[in-house]
C-alpha cells in the first residue's frame, strides 16, 4: 500500500488541523466574557439586548441557510456581536430585527458562508442606524441598580415606553467632539463609561483578543496595523493642536475601535488572504477612523471605516498577491 505522506495530489497540500466549526466556536467562547462584563455593568439590558440580537440572526439562517449551517456557529458570531455594537436600552425588537437583516441581507443573498463581502454584524448595524438613528445614540449610563432596565427594551414595535428611571450621559467621544471634554483613560479600560454594550471594559477585549491570536484563530496584523495608525496619526494631530484633538490613548481606548479592530475587521470572509494585505487593510480602516472621528458628523467612526474598507478587499487582495514561483513578472503594457 502506497504511504499517504508520499501521495502527491492537485493543490491545495496543506491544511490546518482547525477545522471552520472550531475555529466560529472558539470565537464565540472569546466573546463570552466580554458579554459578561457588559452584564457585570449593565444588569439585564445587556444580557436581553444580546440575546435577541443572536435570536435573530438565527431564524432567517435557520429558514433560508444552508442544512446544518447552525452548527457551524458563525451566525451565533454574527448576532454576539451586532448585540455589543448597541446600546444596553435598545428596544429589542429592534436588535431582533438588526440580527435578521445581517444575516439575510448581510450573508445569505450573496451565497451564505464564506461569499458575503462585508462583514454582517456591522451591516446589520448600519442598517439599524439610518432605521433608528434616536434609539442607536441613546447611552445609559453604567452601574446603579443591577436589576433595573437601562431603557425600552420592552417597548412594542414603533412605540416607546421611556423609563424615567433610565439615566443617559453622553459618550466619551461625543463629550471630546462636541464639548472638547476628556475622559480619564483609566475610565475608558474599566469600562466605567456610557456606550454601546461591548465597549464595557478594553481590557477584557484584549485580552480575548489575544487568546484569539495565539490560537491563530485571527490574523494579529489587522488590529496591530489599526492601532498603530491610529496612535500615529491621533498623536500627530495632538502634538499640533492639543486643546482641539484628542491625545493617542483616549483614541484607541474610547468608542468601539478596542471591539472593532479584533472582532469585526478580522473576520476571515472579509478581510484580505494575504499578510501584506492585512498590514493595508488595517491602516486604511484606522486611518479613516480618525478622520471621521475628527471631521466627520459623528463622533465614532469604527463601523463605516471597517465597511469602506470591506469594499476595497477585492482589490487590496489582486494587488498584493504573490508572484507564482518560477512564473515571470508581467511586463508594463504587456496584453
């Protein structure tokens, strides 16, 4: 019997031992305590607001996916985290709609797995952004009473039941772009400020974001491209104009660059296959944050950076592809 280590076969020869249903399953559990933090500082809002969020991202995968498609974990991925991109009071007929449109309009009409050319979870939250735009920037503020509701999670569809109860406060990026106010960075880590449901604590993201690393579960030179250019390009800004813009560590800390740059541009569909790729894609997507952070209407930038920047992966990806080995370089103006 011939050996099968000497079996010479068509391309590809090597695969990884992870297989795609361990590496999704892997990243849900990194994002559990991330999840959990949230529900440590925002009770029972963060825990339903998830919750419905990944309730339906399931039920469009179930009805119009592919068989067995739940198994394979990604749109239990997909609704984990377009739950952290909202905020804690969100109605949650609203995240229940944002997780179906990511999935059937964000995946399943492009083919499904592995086919959909922007990442779902962002896209399901663009969505509910021009839908809802009140309702995405409404901020409860961290703490208080655990068991208590942090807005209209409960309201009826196109209805509002507005607590009294529910305490707002702006956001540390919205009290920098509009009051030209900072935030104590120790703040922004601990997670001990109003915003979305994900970004209740940096530190925690980071630290799941580098067990995903040592894995090899994600591609380390997209977040380290976006926070190096953003810390670049954030202090150049700062050392020229101090008063005015925001100093290198209240930008990489603050909004959901922290959540973005490790969970959503490292996705695998959407971002490029190839390493110096990486290196482009992710100086593009910081690189936009700040611009939009700094000059654009409003105060976060994340989401539409990682967007764009989705966009242009077909291209990143054609232009920086290797040369075969043994093949010769086309010459300019060759046919």
């Amino acid at each position: 019997m011939t050996d099968p280590r000497l079996l010479v076969t068509a391309s590809p020869h090597l695969k990884g031992p992870a297989s795609t249903k361990t590496i999704m399953w892997h990243v849900v559990l990194s994002i559990l305590p991330i999840w959990g933090t949230a529900i440590w500082w925002y009770g029972p809002s963060a825990f339903l607001v998830v919750v419905a969020a990944t309730a339906g991202c399931l039920l469009p995968e179930r009805l119009f996916g592919r068989r067995g498609a739940l198994s394979d974990g990604s749109c239990v991925i997909t609704g984990l985290l377009l739950g952290l991109t909202l905020p804690p009071g969100i109605a949650l007929w609203m995240a229940f709609l944002g997780g179906f449109f990511s999935i059937a309009i964000g995946k399943l009409v492009f083919g499904g797995l592995g086919q959909n050319p922007f990442n779902p979870a962002l896209l399901g939250r663009a969505f509910l952004q021009a839908s809802f735009p009140v309702a995405l920037t409404t901020w409860p503020k961290p703490g208080g009473d655990w068991w208590s509701l942090r807005g209209d999670n409960f309201a009826l569809p196109l209805m509002s039941t507005n607590p009294a109860d529910t305490v707002t406060e702006a956001t540390p990026l919205g009290l920098m772009k509009f009051e030209q106010k900072g935030t104590e960075v120790s703040d922004l880590v601990l997670g001990l400020t109003g915003g979305s449901v994900g970004e209740a604590a940096a530190i925690v993201i980071l630290v799941c974001g580098g067990y995903l690393a040592l894995r090899n579960f994600l591609n380390w030179r997209i977040p380290a491209s976006i926070f190096l250019t953003v810390a670049l390009f954030s202090g150049l800004l700062h050392l020229l104009e101090p008063e005015r813009y925001a100093d290198p560590l209240f930008m990489l800390f603050s909004g959901g660059l922290m959540l973005g740059a490790i969970y959503m541009a490292t996705d695998m569909v959407t971002s490029p296959v190839t390493n110096r790729g990486c290196w482009i894609f992710g100086a593009g997507i910081g690189f936009l944050t700040v611009v939009i952070r700094t000059w654009g209407g409003l105060p976060e930038g994340v989401m539409y950076s990682i967007l764009l920047m989705n966009a242009l992966v077909p291209f990143i990806n054609r232009s920086t592809q290797p040369r075969v080995f043994g093949a010769r370089r086309k010459a300019k103006g060759a046919a």
